[in-house]
C-alpha cells in the first residue's frame, strides 16, 4: 500500500511597491428640501419684526424669541457637525496609517541626511582652513592686525564658487585694504589720525577711519568752547612800581564806619544782591554807603 503524503498549503503575500487603494465614495442623503421649507415657515413670523424695547415684557419677549431662533439653528449644527464626524472617520483612520508608514521611511532618510549634512559641514571647514591659511602666508604682516575672520565671506564656501575661484576674491580684498591704508597714511599728519587708523582696521572702511577722526576733532573743538565759557575774566591790575599810593585814613562816622565817599540810592535790590555790589567796589578801592530807598506810591 503507497504511503499517502499531506501537503499543506502555504499563503505567500505579495509584496506591494505602491498604494493601492480601493473605496467609493460614499453619498450622503437627507431631507433639505423639507427642512428648508420648515425652516423658511418659521423665520418668516419674524422676518422685518420690530419690537419696542422701552416695553419691558416686548423686551423679554424679543430675547425669546432670539434665544428660540439660535436653539433652531443649534440643533441643525449638531446633527451637521455628527455627521461629519462619522464621514471623515475612514478617511483619519487612512491618512493615520499612511502616516504610519511613511515615518518608517523619514527614519532612514533622516539617517542618510545627517551624514550628508556632516559631510558638507567638513568640506566648507576644510575650504575655510584653506582658505584662512592662504591669507596667513599672503598677507603675514596685516593677518595679526586684521584676523582672516573679518574678511572672509560666506559665499567663498558654496559648491559653485570654487576654492580658486575665491582665493583671487580673497587676493582682492587684501590688497583692496593695502591700497585704502596707504591713502590714509598719507594723511598722517592730519589731528587724531591714531584713531582714524584703529577705526580702519577695525571696519577695513577708509571713509569711516576719516568720519572717526573728523568726529574726534569737533568733539574737541566743544570741550575746547565750553572751557572757554567756563573762564572768568582777567581782573585788570596796575604794573609793579605804579600801585597808587594807599589812600590817608578817612575819618570815623557815628557808628564806628569810615565816612561814605558817595550814597547809591537802589529800589527793589536784594540785601545780598546789595552786599555783592558792595564787595565789588571795595575790592577796587572804592568805598561809599549803598542803602535802600523805600517806593514812592504816586
């Protein structure tokens, strides 16, 4: 008797390169034409209402009404927003898993454009070290003054611009600062050159080195005016050998006080203002009374 063999029968699922995706779209029927009709029945006893609202029960029956109105509508919106819900459920539940899926893919892109992205950050580093060494050895005495971080641009490490390409561009600028150094050296002799040459090597800008050194004079010039105003005026004195000689002694007044050479009258002065006066002509040898007058009501 033959020996009888079982086989069992295995499911290979096909692999699948795309979506594929099989649905009808689904209808969605109900009674608008009823409700509208419902709708526009009702909203027509309100439609042009007036009410008068000094009334107080017209105006308790107007926000019924109002409040009767919005209840219509709400319920409408309700049944809306529900049947929404229900209609768009296939389609979350779809993007949802499709969303799944494609994550699984941004994963390894990802993975791919982080070495991508570290690769080109080394390559723009080794052009700029390049690039920084170049300036070194081309302009060693301006690089201690003037770091090659102050000239470099950052379109000297795009792809499409090429090392050679920017070392001329770099060759450019230096020599574009040589030449603006040496037509400020040439005005060397003009006042605060020092700090019109440290203005240009820190902005490699010849007009805001001249702009510097003119904001320093003018700034110069106030100090200078504003000292000038501040200085009293030189008090005039005789010549050594030709002081007059002191004046006798005057006699003595009731009140223990040399006798007044003059009398000033003065109206509406301060005592201080009085004593000031005083002090003034004392110190020129002048002596006198000055008193004040009473105002003389016409």
């Amino acid at each position: 008797m033959a020996e009888e063999q079982v086989l069992e029968a295995e499911v290979i699922e096909e692999e699948a390169s795309e979506l594929a995706v099989e649905y009808s779209a689904p209808s969605i029927a109900a009674n608008f034409d009823a409700l509208e009709a419902h709708v526009r029945k009702i909203v027509a006893a309100y439609d042009g209402a007036k009410y008068d609202l000094t009334d107080k029960t017209v105006l308790a029956g107007a926000k019924n009404d109002r409040a009767y109105l919005n209840g219509l509508k709400g319920e409408i919106e309700a049944r809306r927003k529900a049947v929404k819900k229900a209609y768009c459920m296939p389609l979350d539940a779809f993007e949802a898993r499709c969303k799944g899926i494609t994550s699984i893919i941004d994963g390894a892109a990802q993975n791919i454009k982080a070495q991508l992205d570290q690769a080109e950050e080394e390559r723009k580093a080794f052009i700029y070290s390049n690039l920084k060494a170049h300036y070194e050895e081309f302009a060693e005495l301006l690089a201690p003054v003037v770091p090659y971080e102050q000239l470099h641009e950052k379109q000297w490490l795009n792809k499409s611009f090429g090392q050679v390409k920017a070392e001329k561009a770099l060759d450019a600028k230096v020599s574009a600062v040589a030449r603006d150094w040496e037509t400020l050296k040439a005005q060397s002799g003009m006042a605060h050159y020092d700090e019109a040459e440290r203005e240009f090597f820190r902005t490699l800008d010849l007009g805001a080195a001249l702009n510097a050194a003119r904001r320093a004079t003018e700034y110069d010039e106030r100090i200078a005016e504003m000292k000038a105003a501040m200085e009293p005026e030189p008090v005039e004195s005789e010549p050594i050998g030709q002081q007059p000689a002191p004046a006798a002694p005057q006699p003595m007044g009731q009140c223990g006080e040399p006798l007044c050479d003059w009398t000033i009258d003065v109206r509406g002065a301060t005592r201080s203002q009085m004593e000031e006066v005083a002090k003034v002509l004392r110190s020129r040898g002048i002596t006198g009374r000055i008193q004040k007058v009473k105002e003389v009501q016409e």
